[in-house]
C-alpha cells in the first residue's frame, strides 16, 4: 500500500509537471506572433500613415473627394474630402481631422486642380490633371504631405471634384 501511495504521487508530479511545460512551450510560441501595431510603427519611422475615411457628413453640396487609385475610388476608399471652399477632411496618424483650405485651383476653367490645406501639424498639397469632364470632374494626381520635421510623404490620388 505504502508504495502504492508513492507510485500515485510520483505519477501525479510528473503529470504536473508536463503540464507546466506545455504552457510554456505555447507561451513562447505565442510570442513569436507579435502583430505589430502600424500607427507606432509609421510613427517610428517617420512615415505619415494616411487611412482611409468614410465620407464626411459635414460636406452637404460641392465636394472633392480621392482615393490612392482608381480601384479604391470605385470602392469609396477615400484618403481625402473637401468641401470645394474652406475645409478639408483626411485621417492621419490615426486621427480624423478637419484642416483648413488654404488655397485652391477654380476645377470649372483650369485643366489642373491645386490645393494648399495647413494644420498645426501638417502641410498638404493636391496636384492633378484633369482626365474626364462630365457630371463631376475626375482628376489624377498627386498628394503631399509635411511633418514640422520635415518629413514628406508623396502618394498618387484618383477622384473626382463636382456638385
């Protein structure tokens, strides 16, 4: 009986044991699959992270809105929205913002569009051509962004401008 006692115990010990050692095993494994948040990651490294936007309620008439290409415009990706007068709306470094129209391009006479939008944080400039004009204008170009730092990102744009 005696050994019988000792048999059980030295089973129950080594049973826990192994047990330990399989949650280490996952915990190691586990921490091999670290996902990497972007917003730190873009920040580290300088980068602006441009999200995309859902369409901004402000904007009640005349709009121009753009996406980073033609696919994400027809899927209402959009990185940029203004309201053809004195705001413009993007998401950077994770936060929505509302910025101020400086400057821009009458769409209806010229055949490129130019927009200059500042923020405490941020320079932006709109540059694009004009490749069809029916309802909306649609327009190709080019989107740039400033960081105090002086940090510049450059990403190509497709939309439209209209009312």
């Amino acid at each position: 009986m005696k050994y019988l006692i000792i048999f059980f115990s030295a089973l129950l010990l080594t049973a826990c044991k192994k047990d330990k050692e399989t949650v280490k095993d996952n915990a190691s494994t586990d921490s091999l699959n670290i996902v990497k948040d972007s917003a730190k990651t873009n920040a580290a490294s300088g980068k602006v992270q441009v999200d995309i936007i859902a369409f901004p309620k402000e904007i009640k008439e005349c709009s121009c809105y753009f996406a980073r290409n033609k696919a994400e415009f027809e899927a209402e990706k959009y990185i940029y929205a203004d309201d053809a007068g004195k705001t413009a709306y993007m998401k950077l470094d994770g936060q929505r913002m509302a910025m101020n129209l400086i400057s821009s391009s009458d769409m209806e006479v010229d055949e490129e569009l130019t927009k200059e939008i500042e923020s405490d944080n941020y320079k932006i400039s709109v540059k694009g051509k004009k490749i069809k004009h029916e309802e909306a204008l649609l327009f190709e170009g080019t989107l740039t962004i400033e960081k105090p730092d002086g940090t510049v990102e450059t990403m190509p744009i497709y939309g439209e401008c209209g009312c």
